[in-house]
C-alpha cells in the first residue's frame, strides 16, 4: 500500500474511532479538540469524520487548531472526489436494470456521456470530458494514484495532473511514471508536481519525447474565458519555442509603442508598462486582421465584435446592461462606447414592430432579418453549459424539417457542431416553450432546462450606493489574483 508522510491505510486510527473518543466534547470547545483535529487532518475521509468536522465552529478554535481544520478537510474532499469517481466512470457502463445486452439507446453512449455528465453537474463540456478522463484512468491503470486520493494524500487536482502526464504513455511507462513521482506528490505544490512529472516521464520513456512533442503542437489552441470587471483572458497552448516567438515580436511592439509615445511628448509617467503595451499591441494586430477588405464570412457576416443593447438603455433612459458577445453581461457605459465606435443594426424585439419572424414552410435556410434576431436572442449554443458563441454554430430547426417544422423564431435555435450531432444521432432530444425556456432530454430519460437572455428585462431597483471612503496606497483593495491555470 501506498505511504507517505508515515502513514499507511492499515496503520492509521479510524475516524469514528476518533469520532467515538469525543463524544463527550463540544465541538470546537475543550482542550482536547485541538490533538482531535490534529488526528482528522491525518487521517483517510469518512462519513464519520465529515460529521464531527460539519459539527466544528471554527470561531471557537485557535488559528492552530483552524488549519488542522483546514488540512482535515482537504482530506474530505479528495475522499469525497475519490467516490464520485467511480460513479463518473460507470457512466459509459450498462445500467444494473440493462442487463448484459441492453439496447443501443437504453445506455449512455460513451461518445455522449460528456453531455450528460456537463449538463447533470452545469460544467462545460471540457471540464466534464477532463473529469470522464480521471475517472478512466483511477479506475484503469493508475489505481495507486487513486488509492492515494481516497487516502487523502493527493487532492483531485494532483490525480489529474498525474493522469494527464501519463495519458500518452504505454502501461509500464505510466506505471514506472506513477511509482517515481507518488512517494513525494503529496508534499509538493502542482506546480512542482508537474515539473517532477515531465522529469519522470522523459527518464521512463526518452525515446517517446519527440514524438509527444509532436503530438503537442497538433493539440495547440487559444481559448478565451472571463474575467470580472469587464475584462477577459486569452489563452494560447502552443509549441514552446513559438511561444517565446510570440512574446519577441509582442515586446518588440511594445517597444515602437513606447517609442511613439515618447516621440509624441507623452510624459514617462504617463506610458504603459510593458505588460499593457503588450496587450495594446495584440489588440493592434487583431484590429488590423479585421480591417483587412476579404474575409470570410459566417452566417453571412464578416467576423465582426457584436453587442446587444435594449433600446431604452442605448437612448440614456436606465443603466440597464448590455450582452456582448461571446463575453456576456457588461456595463451600460462600455456597452454604449462600443454601439457608438460600430455599426447599428435595428433588431427590436417588440412583437408589434412588424418584423417578419415565422416564415412557416416556405423555406428552409432562415433569411437575414429572421437569422440576425435568433443570433441576438441567442448569443450562445442552446446546449446546458456549452458556451460556443452563437455565430460559430448552426442554426437548427428543433422540430425538424421533415417532420414538419417551420422556419420561425419558435423553431430556430442556434446548436454547435457537436450538439447538432448529438440532437440527430445521439438520441437528445430539444423542446421550447412560448417564454423560451429550452430543455433537453437525454437517453438516460434525464432533463435540463435552460433559460433564455433576457436582454432588455427588467431589474430589481439598486439599493443606493454609499459614498467611497477615499483610498490610500495601503488601503486600496488589491485586485483578485489570476488563476494559476486557465479555467477550461
């Protein structure tokens, strides 16, 4: 069995013996609860101790006693994960009422059982493909790493990092992998994990390397998520040595920027840092790639940066937000810059303003007015949790054309690639009500429901705001930190 720190599962007290042992005590009061918590931040989760923890107020303890509360609970929640788990992974299994030999669509299809699993917990559907992934492989060939979660001895985010490090490697590669890094996983940082990890599997399988490399470069991408405050991250998994290219010609730039500020008269003070100018740099590429006169389209528009405003908003009449694209809520001030800086296109959603919405059988593609409300109305994927912008899907008909559908704003719904498929062959099946809630029905006989974005809804009155106390350097409330690793 696996140890570390000293301790193994054979030797370790049980928690309800512990449990048992303070009995007698108040939770979170005594002399004695202090060696109690000390003895849980040591030992493998279990109902019991969740129970004496739950019962634990954290107001009566020492800051001592607070962080073995802290590490008793850590413990707890990589015990708990530890039992999700195998749950996660029998998703792709026959159900104990199928029988051995159950009908193809009595079961979750192993290619869609992502979508019942981001749908069921409101993930995205690369969070819940990486949790299927876990689940795989602890039920599969890392099932030390999987002993030492349920121990509590790795979180559920170092059991990943290790599954990811050894996905590409043969059995005996993974396995050597697996027994190198575990006896000092649980006292290292992710960070010093993965650096461990990458050392062990270049040593376990040195003539793999390149070709993993190679495989790497085929998987590079650049993602977008958001950030508080109206801003954004953009994130760009690539080789590493157009990696440091990237950021060459980025400070190269910047350091023009720079330049034509100062030539300008700008005062030093008054220039960006590096890190800004970076940025203004970026922007300055991604603008000049828009400006360029042949691009292609889609949905018969250029690539294009969209906002949607409520009218009495656009006109100053309430403070209400706006829905930019891709990006969702943002103030009424940004909002009204970007409809100022662009092009308007009218699409109001007054039912009496004689807008032709429902072309019923006449035809099948939806024409420009129809198909420009729907992308509006929708800015994203219909599917639970799928964030895919809406102008990088289809359009689908939710009763189908040839089962009698029509092409109307009640029938159109925009659906990525993936969950057009799904809708057509996956066995999913999609309704919409008059007030635009959409569910899904999956094979499994489960339902979601989404509701629709109400851009012009109206909002509860804000309470007043207070005068802001003036701020000195010390303090100023810092800004939140970044995530370690982009959220995907």
């Amino acid at each position: 069995m696996f140890e570390s720190g000293g301790v193994a599962a054979e030797d370790v007290f049980a928690a309800e013996d512990v449990f048992a042992v303070s009995a007698d005590l108040p939770p979170g009061v005594g002399d004695g609860v202090g060696s109690v918590l000390a003895r849980l931040a040591e030992l493998p989760g279990s109902p019991g101790a969740m129970a004496l923890l739950a019962a634990t107020d954290p107001a009566h303890l020492t800051v001592a006693e607070r962080i073995d509360l802290i590490r008793a609970w850590e413990r707890q929640i990589a015990w708990a994960a530890s039992c999700q788990l195998p749950a996660v992974a029998a998703l792709e299994d026959p159900g104990a009422d199928e029988g051995p030999d159950p009908a193809p669509e009595a079961v979750c299809v192993p290619d869609w059982c992502r979508e019942e699993l981001s749908a069921a917990l409101r993930l995205s559907g690369a969070a819940a493909q990486a949790r299927l992934e876990l689940a795989r492989d602890l039920r599969g060939r890392l099932t030390e790493t999987a002993a030492a979660l349920r121990l509590g001895q790795l979180t559920e985010q170092k059991a990943a990092i290790i599954a990811r490090a050894v996905r590409q490697l043969s059995d005996a590669h993974a396995a050597a992998v697996e027994a190198a890094v575990l006896p000092e996983g649980p006292g290292q940082t992710p960070g010093e994990l993965q650096r461990a990890l990458a050392r062990a599997v270049i040593h376990a399988d040195p003539a793999g390397a390149s070709e993993r490399a190679a495989d790497a470069v085929e998987r590079r991408r650049v993602r977008h998520y958001p950030l508080p405050d109206g801003m954004a991250g953009i994130w760009a998994e690539l080789a590493a040595a157009d990696a440091q290219t990237v950021l060459a010609g980025l400070d190269a730039d910047a350091a023009k920027i720079k330049q034509a500020l100062a030539d300008a008269g700008t005062p030093i003070e008054d220039i960006p840092g590096l890190q800004a100018r970076r940025v203004d740099a970026l922007l300055g590429w991604a603008r000049g790639a828009l400006a360029e006169p042949d691009l292609p389209t889609a949905h018969g528009r250029r690539p294009h940066v969209q906002v949607t405003v409520p009218i009495g908003m656009l006109l100053g009449l309430n403070d209400h937000p706006g829905e930019l694209t891709g990006y969702g809520p943002i103030d009424a001030a940004t909002a009204r810059r970007i409809a100022a800086e662009g092009t308007w296109r009218r699409l109001l959603t007054d039912p009496q303003s004689g807008a032709l919405r429902d072309y019923g059988r006449t035809v099948y593609q939806p024409p420009a007015d129809l198909r420009e409300y729907i992308l509006a109305r929708d800015p994203v994927c219909s599917f639970p949790g799928c964030q895919r912008p809406a102008r990088q899907c289809q359009l689908d008909h939710i009763v189908e054309w040839q089962d009698g559908g029509t092409t109307s704003e009640g029938n159109l719904q925009p659906v990525c690639l993936r969950h057009h498929i799904c809708k057509t062959v996956g066995g999913w099946t999609v309704s919409r009500d008059h007030d635009g809630w959409i569910t899904w029905a999956s094979p499994a006989g489960n339902t979601y429901t989404t509701r629709p974005t109400r851009i012009d809804a109206e909002l509860p009155a804000a309470p007043e705001t207070p005068a802001r106390p003036e701020t000195t350097p010390a303090s100023k409330p810092r800004p939140p930190p970044l995530p370690d690793n982009p959220p995907f």
